[in-house]
C-alpha cells in the first residue's frame, strides 16, 4: 500500500513539475526530441526566393547539447546555413551561422536575436538583436519565428519593411536520410 502511495505523489509530483517548466523549456524540449534526425520541406510562401526556386529543403538536427541545438537548412546542394539555437538564462537565441564551401565564415552571419518574452510551449519569436541591426542595418526590423509541434517544425521570417515574408514548413512525422555535413561544422 505504501509502495502505491509513493508511486502515486511521485507520479503527480512529476506531473507538475512538467506543468511548471516554462513555455520555452518546452518549446527547447519539443526541439530536442530531433536530435539526430533529418526532415524534408517545402516553402509555403510565395513569392519563392531565387536561390530555393526547385530544391529540396532539408534541415538535420545535426548536433545537440544541453544548451545549443544547431540545424543545417540544406536547400539543394547548398549547405551554408545552419540556424543555432541557444538555451539561455533569459530566454532562447537563434542565430544564422553561414559558411562558405571551405567552411570559413561569410562575410554575413552570426545575425538573429533571443525571445524577448516566454512565448508559446510551442512557438517562439526571435526580434533581430543590435549585433544584427549593426552588421545588416535593413534587417535591424527582422523577426523570426519557428513552430514546432507534433508533425510540423515551420521556420518563418517577416522584414518590417518588405512584403515578401518566408515560411517554410517541414514534416516532422516523415524522418528522411541525413545530408551531408553542413560547411564548417568542424569548426562547431
């Protein structure tokens, strides 16, 4: 009788402690759960930028961490972006690290920025930070936002000062082959 007791208040207590984590703990769980697995996308805005016109789009959890989960977006043979999220103190961050093929930095890169409030267990938003309006003033009004739930994980940016938002949708109940190694992940 005691065993069933304990087993019980232990249950529940696990129950509530689940219940109290922060929206962004559970979004940055929802993410964690992909470590390691790969997905297939399509844009679903229009209109399509030049450089994704007719290629695949797949993102790689590629490598994961108590506090940073980096995803390579492979569009076509172009693996030069990888979106890092980082777990913070005060929130989560995502940054776009880009590479050129010899795994250098582009000249264009590091840019995001972190939530500025706790968000949804399932979608976050990312207002660009001052290291992006310094290193691309156009983008200094950039928001990125990502959902992710139990079939889908979409990617979305909005420019304050453009018509032309970019969403892209992937399926997360359709697991693919990894891609090739995203440029300069040996620098990670």
């Amino acid at each position: 009788m005691l065993f069933r007791f304990l087993l019980i208040f232990v249950c529940l207590n696990s129950s509530s402690l689940i219940a109290q984590q922060s929206p962004q703990l559970k979004f940055w769980n929802s993410l964690s759960l992909h470590c390691g697995k790969s997905y297939e996308g399509k844009l679903i805005t229009t209109p399509e930028p030049k450089d994704f016109k007719d290629k695949l789009l797949t993102i790689h959890f590629f490598q994961c961490s108590d506090s940073v989960i980096r995803v390579p977006l492979v569009v076509g043979d172009n693996r030069s972006r990888t979106w890092v999220f980082t777990l913070l103190e005060e929130g989560i961050q995502l940054k776009h690290d880009h590479r050129h093929e010899d795994g250098s930095e582009d000249k264009v890169t590091q840019y995001g920025g972190s939530t500025s409030n706790t968000g949804f267990d399932n979608l976050q938003y990312f207002p660009a930070d001052q290291e992006t309006a310094n290193l691309i003033p156009y983008a200094a009004g950039n928001i990125w936002w990502v959902t992710v739930n139990d079939s889908t994980l979409t990617y979305n940016l909005r420019r304050i000062n453009s018509d032309k938002p970019i969403s892209i949708e992937f399926d997360l109940t359709k697991p693919v082959d990894p891609p090739k190694k995203p440029w300069g992940w040996q620098s990670h």
